[in-house]
C-alpha cells in the first residue's frame, strides 16, 4: 500500500497516461527446476535482487505504480517481498545492514500491490486476461520479468510509456535475434514509421526459421490498449494450445494498432541459464555489486 503523505500515484504527479502494470508470473519456471519446485523463478535473484523487483523498479521509473500480479500455486513469496517484515526490519533496524533494504521499502512506500490468481496455464493470452480486474479500461503495460532489460537512461518501459503519449496505440518492445532463435518468440513483420519504430502488419507466434517473416523478436515489455480484453475472450488456444497474447495483438495490427519499437538498452533472457548467468555477469560487473 502506498505509505506516502501525497496519496497521487506517481504517474499521476508527472502527469503521465499509464498507471498500472501487468506481471504475468503464474509460469512454472521448470527450466530452473529444480530451484523453482518451491519457489517461485522471478524470485530468483541476480546478484541481491530477485528479477520481479528490477521489473517493479523499471514499471515504476516509466511512471506506474499500481503494480498488478497474476500469479499462481507456490507464488506467495512475490507477495511478501512486496510487504514488511517486521521481525527482520526491527532486527536490523539501527544497523549498517538496514541500507541493505533500502531499495525494496522504497517500492513498498511507492506502490500499490494487487493480485489475481490463474488458475491453469492457459498461456500469456489467458493470464493477460486474468489480470483484467485488476486493470479496468485503461491502457496498461506489461513486464514479463524474466525478461531482464537494462539501460543507463530510461528504462525500456519508460521509453514506451513516452512513445504511448504521442501514439495512443498498444506498442510491444522488439529485438533482432539470430535466425536460430526465431522458434522461441513472437516474430512481427512490418512498416518502417520513424526512427526504430515499424508498424506491424503480422505475428507469428515461435516460427520454425522457413515461417518466420522477420528475425525481428518481440520481447516481455508491451503497452496494450483495454480493448484488448475482449479480443483475448474470443481468441481460441493458438500454438501449443495456449491463448497465445500475439494473436489476440494481432487483431489489433490489422487495424494497424499496434507499434514495434527497438528499444534502447539490453535484455537478458533470464528464462533460460545462459542468459540468468550473463544478466549475473552483467549486473555484478556494471549495475549492482553485492551489498
Ligand atoms: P514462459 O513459458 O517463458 O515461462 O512464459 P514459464 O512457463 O514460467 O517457464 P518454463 O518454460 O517452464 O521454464 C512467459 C511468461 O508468461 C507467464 C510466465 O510466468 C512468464 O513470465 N505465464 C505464461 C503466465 O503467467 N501464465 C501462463 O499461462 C503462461
């Protein structure tokens, strides 16, 4: 809950459109069992902070506090990492180690926190879809949190939160990948518009290479306008007989409502070991040394 005097969200200090995000985080992560039998995957951490609380961190520097989680079994561990605890603060409290928390009570004196369970894994699409009592109608972004993405400047959110204000369209953040990976994505096809920015015209959802239209990937970061709710209750199970959220987007596309933007900065695919232990090696090296 928010603790602080002024009881406006930041968002709606700075005058910014979008004040809540979306964290689908019901997935099972069983590509890090076993550490995610127990535990939830987005808890794990890299170096001292579990990668749900960098994907806070970068909704709430792009201007959204109202954090909304759909979450599942074994998840409530993200919920009480965005609360107090009081016996660990007071035991702490006075010493040297209380900085250690800073950066987490920051969040929870800054936030509000909501929490919807899905109760299956009927894929992004339906958990999107989950969280739609938690979002209303209002446009909305979305942090997959095993995406891990960094920038000096402003986050990769921030940058879309700015871009949503001049095009008031759903905007999903985009990367080129190596021909080999276009099986592991959503890949678009699109229009060049301005600068690093293409309207996009089709999606496929985990292409094999012949299929794909593009090497051009989208990643765990998107702003969707709320109309996409009702597109999503009539999207059938896609590809793996999930609801497939690039489907329901591509409704949207082919009004021409929907805008891939090359972000600035980089994004470490933490879903899988390779990438946990680069955005490791990064992090420890460049952002943030161990306490
Ligand atoms: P992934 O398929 O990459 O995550 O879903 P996973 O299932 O947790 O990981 P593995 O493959 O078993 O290791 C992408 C994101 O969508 C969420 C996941 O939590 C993850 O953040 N998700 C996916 C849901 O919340 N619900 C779903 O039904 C599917």
């Amino acid at each position: 809950m928010a603790h602080s005097d002024d009881t406006r969200t930041q968002n709606e200090r700075s005058g910014g459109l979008i004040r809540k995000c979306l964290f689908p985080v019901a997935g099972y992560g069983t590509r890090f069992l076993p550490a995610t039998k127990a535990q939830p995957k987005e808890m794990l951490p890299v170096v001292t902070t579990p990668l749900i609380q960098y994907g806070v961190e970068e909704a709430l520097q792009a201007g959204m506090s109202n954090m909304a989680f759909v979450t599942g079994r074994n998840k409530r561990a993200i919920e009480d990492h965005f609360d107090v605890t009081y016996e660990l603060e007071d035991q702490i409290s006075g010493t040297s180690k209380e900085l250690y928390l800073k950066s987490i009570r920051l969040l929870i004196d800054q936030c509000t926190f909501t929490y919807v369970r899905q109760t299956q894994m009927r894929g992004l699409g339906d958990a999107v879809l989950t969280g739609e009592p938690l979002i209303g109608n209002q446009p909305f972004g979305v942090i997959l949190a095993d995406d891990l993405c960094y920038n000096a400047g402003d986050g990769v959110m921030g940058q879309m939160a700015k871009l949503y204000e001049q095009y008031r369209c759903s905007i999903v953040a985009i990367e080129e990948v190596p021909a080999e990976d276009v099986s592991k994505y959503g890949i678009i096809s699109g229009d060049e518009m301005d600068d690093g920015l293409i309207r996009i015209n089709g999606m496929v959802e985990k292409p094999s290479i012949d299929e794909a239209p593009s090497n051009l990937a989208v990643i765990g970061r998107y702003i969707l306008t709320p109309d996409i709710f009702d597109i999503l209750r009539a999207t059938p199970k896609g590809k793996g007989g999930e609801v497939q959220l690039t489907d329901a987007l591509m409704e949207q596309a082919r009004e021409g409502r929907v805008i891939g933007y090359r972000f600035k900065g980089r994004r470490f695919d933490c879903g899988s070991i390779e990438g946990f232990i680069e955005a490791t090696n990064f992090f420890f090296e460049h952002v943030k040394p161990a306490n």
